[in-house]
C-alpha cells in the first residue's frame, strides 16, 4: 500500500448497530428491513455484516431529525430528503440516518425502509449517485417494487469496481 485511500472500507467484515427504532414500523420489521438492505450489497461483494447491539459498530444507524447530535447533516421535516449516510470511514464515517420525520414502512406506503436504507448502505460502502435511472443508487427514490432484485448492472458495476 503506498498510503493511497481506497474509496472503500479497507476489510470484509463490518459491524452495524441499529442505535433507535422509528414508532412507525414493528422493531422485528424495522431489523429486516436494515438486514436486507445491507444483504443487497453483501449478495454482490466478498462484505459481510454482523449485527452488534452495543458499543461501536462501523455502520451506526439511527432514527433522528432536523439538527441531531454531532451530525454535520440536517434533515428537513416531512419529505425531501429521507436519510443520509457518510463514506466509509472512522467515527461518521458509514454511520446512516433517517429522517423521522417520514413515515416509514415495509410496503407500499409512506416510504420503503427497505429500499431508502439499500440506497443509503450504498453511500456507507463508498458509491456515489447514479445517473442510471433504474440504479438503486439513483438520485431520486422511485418505489421499485421492494422485492424484484432493486439492483441494476450499473450498480453491481459501482460496488464490484470497490470491493469486486
Ligand atoms: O446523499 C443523499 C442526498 C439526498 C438524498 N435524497 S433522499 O434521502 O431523498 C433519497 C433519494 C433517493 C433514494 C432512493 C433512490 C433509489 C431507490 C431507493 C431509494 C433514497 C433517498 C439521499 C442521499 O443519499
Ligand atoms: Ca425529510
Ligand atoms: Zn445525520
């Protein structure tokens, strides 16, 4: 290694630790959700997720809203924007948030968990937006049917040129 940064996480192995549930969903629903979503990225690369329930996991994720903690990211009440995640990293780095101020679901309605937390795992791993309108990793949420295969090619692309 000549020092150079890798835009990825440097191992395989990452810990997560949902931090708080949103009232909206059941937790079981909630921790399936996050679970698949990661799983979206794991099918594709060498990564792996263990789930830890204390202490410091790489990717810390958390229901919050408008100004929150250290976060150098706002949110912005109902709609707009529905979470942010930070590039692989130490500290901030991976750590995912969602607005709680959506109405967060497992179907149709409100807005895909599943689905926001796929698309913002993909940041947390190092992929940037998407010009191709049917990635995953799309700018703009679009409510794919959350259980056809959410990733396109260009995605697989954008994670396998990573950790491929
Ligand atoms: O870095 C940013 C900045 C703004 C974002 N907007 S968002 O939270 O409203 C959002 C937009 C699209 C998606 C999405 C796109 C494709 C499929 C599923 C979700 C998820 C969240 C999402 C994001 O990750
Ligand atoms: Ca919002
Ligand atoms: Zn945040």
């Amino acid at each position: 290694q000549y020092g150079y940064t890798l835009p990825g996480w440097r191992k395989y192995n990452l810990t997560y630790r949902i931090i708080n549930y949103t009232p909206d969903m059941a937790r079981t629903a909630v921790d399936e959700a996050i679970q698949e979503g990661l799983e979206v990225w794991s099918k594709v690369t060498p990564l792996q997720f263990t789930k830890i329930s204390k202490g410091i996991a790489d990717i810390m994720i958390a229901f919050r809203t408008r100004v929150h903690g250290r976060c150098p990211r706002y949110f912005d009440g109902p709609l707009g924007v529905l979470g942010h995640a930070f590039p692989p990293g130490p500290g901030l780095g991976g750590d995912t948030h969602f607005d709680e101020d959506e109405n967060w679901t497992k179907d149709g309605a409100g807005f895909n968990l599943f689905l926001v937390a796929a698309h913002e795992f993909g940041h947390a791993l190092g992929l940037s937006h998407s010009s191709d309108q049917t990635a995953l990793m799309f700018p703009n949420y679009v409510s794919l049917d959350p259980r056809k295969y959410p990733l396109s090619q260009d995605d697989i692309n954008g994670i396998q040129s990573i950790y491929g």
